[in-house]
C-alpha cells in the first residue's frame, strides 16, 4: 500500500531535462605493491612483503609465537596450503579451521581465539583496504572478532583503486552475501588521542604481501 | 531532555555561556579545521575538488531525476538476492514494522549502528517503549552520548565535546566503570562491554550510505566496527533507509563513499566498508538468515515532487557544511534540536517539519555560503535559506509558515523609507537623536522593544553626530554630480 503510494508520487514528476553526464570509471589496472603498502601502513596495519609461501609461513609463525591465544582461520585455497596447525608449537593452543566447526562450535570459538587469519579477493593500492568477499570460505567475523588479523595476499591480488573492484563486482551474476572492504585498524576519533582506537575490530592488523619475482 | 528546533535561541544561549567556560569551542574549531585540511589534502588544490563536487553533484542530480525507477530497480535486484523490502510513508510505520519484525523472530536483544533516520524517526525510543526489546547502541561515540542522555554533538565525532575525564565520569556513575586517567582502559572497557551485547544480539539495526540498484545491494560505512559486527553475529539483520539513498550502481555508490570519508572524517576511506548483498548463503557459519530493508519517505516524497526544493535530497551526510559553519562552530550541535545539526540539517528539517516549527535554524544563518562553497555535491544552500524566509514572511501554507505582523510592519516601514531620500535622511536623524540615550562608552549595549533582542548577543558602535553626506557637504567637497557636470 505505501509502496504504491510512494512509487506513485515520485512517478508524478517527470523529468523536464535529461539526465546530465554518466561518470565512467576506468577499466582494470594492477596497483603498486609499494604504494599499498605505504597506505596500509599509514591505516594502521603492519606489513611483511615476503617472496614466497616459505618466508609467509615464517612470518606467520613469528606473530603467533609473539601472541598468545587460540588461531581461527579461513579454509580458502592460499589459508590451507599454509597447514596452520603445523605453525603452532605449544600443544596447548588451539588451530581451528572455521569451515569444519559446526555453527555453535564457530560462535563460541570466534570470540574465543586471538588471532584470525584469512586471505583477500583483492587488495586497493590507493587506499591500503583489503577486498574480502564472505561465504562458507571465509567467514565474516574472522577478521572481525579477534583481536590479532592476519592477511596474506599476493601481490597480483592489489589494484589500482577503489572504483576497478566496482568494475569487477558489477558485472558478477551471482554475488556473495557480502563483501568487507577493511583498511587498517579503527582510528582513534575523539577528544582524546587515543579513544576509538581499534575499539571493536582488531586491535592488530598484519598483512603478509607475496611479491612473487 | 528531548531536545526541538523551537528551543533553539534557549539552547543556543546556554551553549555559548558553556563553551565560554571551557575549551569546547577551541576544541571544535581546531578538529573542524584539522579535518578540512585532510579533505583538502586528497583534492591537490581547490580545482580539483570543484572538479569532484561537480561530478558528484552530477550523480546526485541523475539518481533524483530517476527516482522512482531507481528505486523498482532496487527492489527488484534486492528481492532477487534474498532480501525482504518494506516501504513506509513515515517515521510510525516504519517503526511499526521493526516492532512485527521484532515479535515474529521473537528478538531479544538488538544492537543498532549508528543512524540519523532511525534519530529522524524515533525507533529507539518507540522499541523501548513498545517492545521488551533491550536495544544497545553500538557505535562508541554514539554509546558514551547515550550514556549522557544526549543528543550526538557531531556527525564524525559525536562527543567531540567531552574530554577524556567526563567519559570516565559518565561511564562511572551509569556504568559503574572505574576511575581511570588511561584513554586505553576506556576503549578496553566499552569493548567487552559492546562485545557481550554482539553476542547476544538477535538482530542488528543499521541504516544505509547507499543502496545500489544494479546490484540490489546495501553498502554501509564506519570506523568502528560495530556495523559489520551487528550485520555479521545476529541472524536477523534490518536496514533503514530513506528513499533518496538509492544510487544507479557500484561505480556511483564507490564515488560518493569516498566523498563522505574525506568531508566527514578527512580519511581516503572509512576503515570498514560492507556491501551486502543479501542474506548468508545456507552453508555459511555467520551472517544474518534474514535481511529486512525499509524504505522509508517520511515526507521526502512531497519534498521530491517541488521543483524548487527537489535538490534538498541531494545530500551525502558527510557533515562537511557543518564544520565549516561559523553559527555552528559557535554553538555546537544541540540548539538545532534535531539529527541533522548544522546546514544540512537546515536544508531538509524546514521541508519536513514545517517553516513555523524550524524558524530559527534557516534565521541563524549568517548567508555567508562557506556550507555552499564546500558542500561536496553542490547544493545551493544560500538559495534554500533565503527562500524559506521569503516563504516565511509571506506566510506560506504548504510549508506551515504564518508570518508575524510586527516584523511585516517593521519591514515594510523601513522599506518605505529607504526608498525616498528624504524620508531615509529623516528617520536616520530621528534614530541618531533617539540611541543616544543609550550610549555608554560609545558602544549601545542595551534597546527596549522591538530591538531589544537584537542586542542580546550585540553591541552597536554609537552612530556619529553627522552622517557621512553631511560631513562631505560641510567640507565643501564635491558631489559625483557636480564632478561629472564638470568633466
């Protein structure tokens, strides 16, 4: 009822001019692995640039023995080859793999573990933003919840900007049910220096950048 | 205390003596300044930015013109991804519907991103009051402003006026928070706080940057995380949204974004952007099953179909207008009395509460066009002002104006007698003789009625013995008449 009241209204007028310029954005370009970088350190991330999944899984192991707490993370392709539970050596801590849990198993282990650890659809050099794109693969709140994010990426993952992941997601016929676009961690916005920061994502954000020669 | 754009000269006085005593006005100032540079600092120089605000304004201008089919488009796209889309004409039944939403999924708890519709309409207070609903506000600033029984002061940084101690004080007596001078204990606490409640949530509230009619997706920006945590954990998640926040597609949703971000927060980009898409696909471990939009009018559709005020909908809520209002710098959000403190707020309330009820809001402006100048989609605030007093004046009907008596009288004699010499040259030795009265220390502080209110906040340099023809006679100068007889 409304809904056609409303429609009817707005349809009552009709345009006298035609509508002005369509901007066009442009098409697809790789983005600079230093310039992302540059960001998303400036956004509050910290970043590893490493040459292959040997160094990346070295890094990993670095930043999980430097904090303690469970590991939850994504079961896309690039997260699994890295054989998480192989990185961590105290028998206490545990590894989990979100996908395998059951739903009440992933809703008490997600606000339960310290680090998260997931890849990205595509990186934005401009911006220093991680593109995920969510489904059973990569849930949401795994680089939401913990307090530690880790993201590996390739190097081949990173654009220009932020209107080419526009170009990509457009022309998709099915979408997921979400994508998050993240860049750093939450900056402090207040009166003082330091409320706001990181207050309900990640407190810490590393990215790990395969540059492949 | 509910806070209308009729209490705005008392507020607006309380204010001023408030901010006399501390350092809020200062601190305004610097952040609003501070913010403007950053923004500028993504543009190169002033070109650029014109460059930006034109195409902006150019999609802005596109999505109104096409309204009506934007939105079907939306809907259809939105339906087609699993979504539930609600229209309401106004505040009441779209608070109706959260509250069927709310008994049909047998809600809880809810936790809501933060909204100037939802302000607009109401909704929290309406869930308090008719449901057994326990609503938490998510947003910190928006949390630590609830906690004051406040209205948001800024739309970046809603307690831009509070400073580190205060928060700790209101924390403490309504949260039993303990004392602490450390910044990092306060984000600590509000955190567990905030995080026990995204747990339990049901259902999560937010409202919408942008809906994106090609792709029947919402897209939602913030800094705080707490918009993807409340459409992440809860399994029922409701968008509202008016209906002028309809975008053709990605390209344009993407533009406009990053046109919010640099005027409202002066970042590239917000640190988190969600574009949803629908509800979580069955396989999926998080995610809302159930994703409502409710498309909501509340007098925007009246406002669309008059030519002159069309454009009013133009607006981003970026907030960049207000930062760089010097009526608003001095005063602060809260004498507006309503969710859109500032020019913006200033354009649209007047459309949809009436000219009467929001008199004051189009009055205090200077016209000095700085919100023009930068608004980032261009609207022409100083047309909107000037004409809602014109309207005002003549006591419009559709826009709820009557017009006061005295102030047409006065007018009309001041325009009588500015328009014949003579007349001018007497009533202005007439008030000469009549304000000396009330020199002191060549300045007049203080006038009975009818001028005594424009006194208030001013003081007049004493008006001089002799007008500026009459020294110019009296010095034997030559008039521009007698110099072009001459030539």
């Amino acid at each position: 009822m409304s809904r056609q009241k409303i429609l009817d209204r707005l349809k009552s007028y009709s345009p006298s001019t035609p509508s002005k310029m369509k901007v066009k954005m442009p098409g697809i370009n790789k983005g600079s692995v230093e310039v992302f970088a540059q960001k998303a350190t400036a956004a509050g991330a910290k970043i590893f640039i490493v040459k292959d999944m040997e160094e990346v899984k070295a890094r990993i192991k670095e930043i999980i023995t430097d904090h303690p707490g469970n590991i939850i993370y994504s079961s896309e392709d690039l997260i699994k080859s890295l054989q998480i539970p192989n990185l961590v050596s105290e028998e206490q801590r545990e590894s989990i793999e979100a996908r395998v849990d059951s739903v009440i198993t992933y809703e008490k282990n997600i606000f339960e573990s310290n680090i998260g650890i997931t890849s990205c659809l595509y990186a934005i050099a401009e911006t220093g933003s991680l593109v995920l794109d969510h489904s059973d693969y990569n849930e949401r709140l795994i680089s939401l919840a913990p307090p530690i994010y880790i993201c590996i990426i390739k190097s081949e993952q990173i654009l220009e900007n932020i209107n080419m992941i526009a170009n990509i997601i457009e022309p998709e016929i099915k979408l997921p049910s979400a994508y998050s676009i993240i860049t750093g961690i939450t900056p402090a916005a207040d009166t003082d220096a330091q409320i706001g920061l990181g207050i309900n994502g990640p407190k810490q954000m590393f990215i790990i950048v395969v540059k492949q020669i | 205390m509910k806070l209308s754009p009729r209490m705005f000269r008392k507020v607006a006085r309380e204010e001023v003596a408030e901010q006399e005593q501390s350092n809020n006005r200062v601190m305004l100032a610097s952040v609003a300044n501070d913010l403007c540079d950053t923004a500028m600092s993504y543009y190169g120089d002033y070109s650029e930015q014109d460059k930006a605000r034109e195409i902006a304004g150019n999609i802005r201008h596109n999505n109104l013109q096409n309204l009506a089919e934007l939105l079907e488009w939306f809907e259809l796209n939105a339906t087609l991804n699993g979504m539930n889309v609600l229209w309401a004409e106004n505040g009441e039944e779209a608070c109706q519907m959260v509250e069927e939403i709310i008994e049909e999924h047998e809600v809880k708890t809810i936790t809501k991103g933060k909204s100037m519709l939802m302000e607009e309409i109401d909704l929290a207070n309406y869930i308090k009051s008719r449901t057994k609903t326990t609503l938490h506000e998510g947003d910190l600033e928006g949390f630590i402003a609830l906690q004051n029984d406040t209205i948001r002061f800024n739309t970046a940084i809603p307690t831009l006026n509070l400073d580190l101690s205060e928060i700790v004080e209101i924390l403490n007596h309504r949260q039993n928070m303990p004392h602490t001078n450390e910044a990092s204990e306060v984000v600590d606490y509000i955190r567990e706080f905030l995080r026990t409640k995204f747990k339990q949530a049901d259902m999560g509230i937010t409202g919408v940057n942008f809906a994106v009619a090609s792709t029947g997706s919402l897209l939602l920006l913030e800094n705080e995380g707490n918009i993807r945590w409340s459409t992440s954990a809860p399994k029922v998640h409701v968008a509202i949204m008016s209906i002028e926040k309809v975008c053709a597609n990605l390209d344009d949703a993407f533009y406009l974004s990053s046109l919010i971000s640099r005027n409202c927060t002066g970042q590239s980009i917000t640190t988190y952007v969600s574009l949803l898409n629908g509800p979580a696909k069955k396989e999926e471990k998080d995610g809302p099953r159930e994703v409502y939009v409710i498309i909501v009018d509340n007098g925007r559709s009246e406002v669309y179909l008059d030519d002159e005020f069309r454009e009013a909908l133009r607006c981003i809520r970026c907030g960049r207008c207000a930062v760089k209002c010097p009526v608003y710098l001095r005063i602060g959000a809260y004498p507006y009395g309503n969710p859109y403190p500032g020019p913006s707020g200033t354009v649209l309330m007047p459309l949809l509460l009436g000219l009467d009820e929001t008199k004051h809001l189009y009055q205090a402006c200077t016209l000095c066009g700085a919100c023009m100048e930068t608004c980032p989609v261009e609207i022409p605030h100083l047309d909107f002002f000037q004409r809602y007093r014109q309207l005002k004046a003549s006591g419009d009907k559709e826009y709820e104006a009557t017009s006061n008596i005295w102030n047409k009288m006065m007018f009309e004699s001041i325009a009588k007698g500015m328009d014949n010499n003579k007349r001018y040259e007497r009533a202005l030795a007439g008030l000469r003789a009549y304000t000396k009265n009330f020199v002191t220390d060549n300045y007049i502080e203080k006038m009975p009625m009818p001028l005594a209110s424009w006194f208030i906040a001013r003081d007049l340099p004493e008006i001089p013995s002799q007008s500026f023809r009459a020294y110019w006679q009296e010095e034997g100068f030559r008039t521009a008449k007698e110099v072009k007889e001459d030539e």
